[in-house]
DNA sequence: CTTTCATGTAAGAAAAATATAACGCAACTG
DNA sequence: CAGTTGCGTTATATTTTTCTTACATGAAAG
C-alpha cells in the first residue's frame, strides 16, 4: 500500500454522500448502531451497512458490539479521528500513478 | 450549491487515481496540455479529457489556449490551487445530507 | 496539397458502485 | 412461544463511471 493508494482510498470511501453523512452523523452524536442509522439516512439497512464497511476498510470509522437502548446486541460504529490535509503538494508528494491498485478486490493486507 | 455539496464534489473529483496523477503531474511539472497528458499517463486522449472536465468543473484546474513545442495551438491545463483540509470536524460543519444534490446533470450554477 | 499533430464530440461497450428485496439466525419481551 | 428488533448474507436490479472507437475540424510544416 503506497502513499498514494491510501489517499486514494480515503477519498473514495468519502467521496458519497451518504458516507459523508455518517461521518457527520457519528462525529455529532457519538457512536450508533447499524439499523439506527439506516432509519436516520433513509434508506435500507444492507445499504447503510455496505457504506459503513467501506467507511471500516479505510479505517475512517470502527466497530464495537454494545447494547442498544432496547436492550438489544447491537453493532456500535464511531469515528476514528482522521486528518486528512489536501493540497497539490501533499498529493504530488504521494507521486499516484494514473493506474492505481487500490481498487484492487484483494483480502486486507493488515492481516 | 451547499457547502456539503462543494466538498463532495471536489472529493469525487479527486477520487480516481487519473486525476489524482494528473494533479500530482501538473502540480510538478507545470501547465501541460491535453494530448500530451495523455501520452505521459497511457490512456486514451478523450478519456483524459473527460478526466480534466470532471477536474475543471469543480475548479481544480484550469484552462487557456497556448502554443504547443512544435507550433501548433493547443489546450494547456495547470492546476487551481486548493487546500481542503479533511477532518470529521469540518465534514460534520458542512452538514451533508444523505441524499445529495451534488450528483446533478444540471448546466453549470456559475453561469 | 499532403502529412502531422493538435483540437473536439458522439456512440456504445465494459466495469464498478449503488440500491433493494429476501433469506436465515439470535436474543430480548410480552 | 409468538412478536419484535437486532444481526449478517446473497442475489439481483439499476445507475453511474470509466473507457474505447470512430468521426470531423483547424493550423503549421514539408
């Protein structure tokens, strides 16, 4: 993963409105859970939980099982503090090329 | 257009590893123009001209006729400096909403 | 003039992203 | 134990983005 792969995917997992929403959403009001915030967005919650995983791939957001106010298990998803400064420089910096890998369909390469 | 919207647009703008490159090319580089992009990033020219529209239309870069090294005019492209500082502080500020506008077809709100 | 190299645009194919609907499972509540 | 509300997954449809191919124009140089 070179520098510029990471930006790269950083910014494809912002770039949507509804993903940055939920940015939004949780840097508001804390952490929240998968169906909560499908009823907050509008829209279905296997959708929501798609845009939450691309948000959890780039490590813009994190997960955690927590009990919902019903008393329920449910899948808590927070903020992870990011500062991510854009420029011309900093993206030179990173030297992209014009055919990235980071839209490859690979495993996590943390793992 | 909201400040949401502008921030998602210049975000999906910058999304894409060709117009990232682009950026970090005419960022080191200087004004280059269309055709010879093209050869230094081995893609076709129209797509890379579709790639520096979607750059111009959210004002990272831009445009003016000039003479190429061989004589012949030809379309320059330099960058439009930007700084976008990228925190979930600034994106709560801007207030998105899930369901944006930004992804429009409509004819340009400048003009 | 013909060749070369720049421009633009339009049509359509291919790939990726987005979105819905429909399953099944676990746990808590009346 | 039935009903509700979480969870996750898969299959599929729709839309958007990406990319190629093809065509047509204008200006400079041989």
């Amino acid at each position: 993963m070179t520098a510029a792969d990471q930006i790269l995917s950083q910014l494809q997992a912002l770039a949507n409105p509804v993903r940055l929403w939920i940015v939004a959403e949780l840097h508001r009001n804390g952490a929240q859970y998968v169906s909560e915030l499908a009823r907050k967005a509008g829209i279905s919650r296997p959708l929501l939980k798609m845009h939450l995983r691309k948000l959890e791939d780039t490590k813009l957001v994190s997960s955690e099982i927590g009990t919902a106010e019903n008393g329920k298990a449910a899948n808590f998803f927070q903020i992870v503090p990011f500062n991510l400064p854009l420029t011309p420089e900093l993206i030179a910096e990173a030297r992209p090329s014009p055919t990235s890998l980071a839209n490859r369909k690979d495993g996590d390469p943390d793992a």
